[in-house]
C-alpha cells in the first residue's frame, strides 16, 4: 500500500497542529478539531486506509488512535511498521 497522495487534503490548509497534539491535555479538542476537518476532505478514505495499517499515532481520515486499534481489532489487522514522514 502506497503512501495516499494528501496533496487535495484540508490538513495542509490548517497544519498539522491539531492532527497531532503535542500535551495530552490538548488531545480532546484538537482531535474534535480535526475530526471537524476531515469529515469534509475529499482524501478521507485513503488516509483512513493509510492509517489502519501504518499509523499509531495523531488523527487520520478522521480517526484518533484508539479508534483505529479498534478497527484493527474488529477487522483483525495487524498495525505494519510506522512511518514517520513530512508529508504536507
């Protein structure tokens, strides 16, 4: 599975500040935030792919980390290396 092309994602339009919140006590809102964006972006689907399979960490395709172990955990995935790249 290639990296999705987020080039068209609203994230670069805001940052990536509230996709990855740095103090837990930030975590509520930021991801409430981001949950916000990502509902209307035209790349969710592929960053939730993405992310099911090679992120542990930060808001992707409108999922927070718990989330996505969830999916795993229902689908029966096993989370692939991580990646960290700069990608916006």
């Amino acid at each position: 599975m290639n990296f999705p092309d987020l080039t068209r994602g609203l994230c670069r339009e805001v940052g990536l500040e509230i996709f990855f919140p740095e103090r837990e006590d930030n975590f509520r809102e930021s991801y409430r935030a981001a949950r916000l964006i990502c509902s209307g972006c035209v790349v969710k689907q592929e960053c939730l792919q993405w992310a099911i399979h090679h992120e542990d960490h930060g808001m992707w395709g409108g999922t927070t980390p718990k989330d996505r172990r969830e999916i795993r955990k229902r689908k029966n995935i096993i989370l692939r290396e991580v990646y960290v790249r700069e990608f916006i």
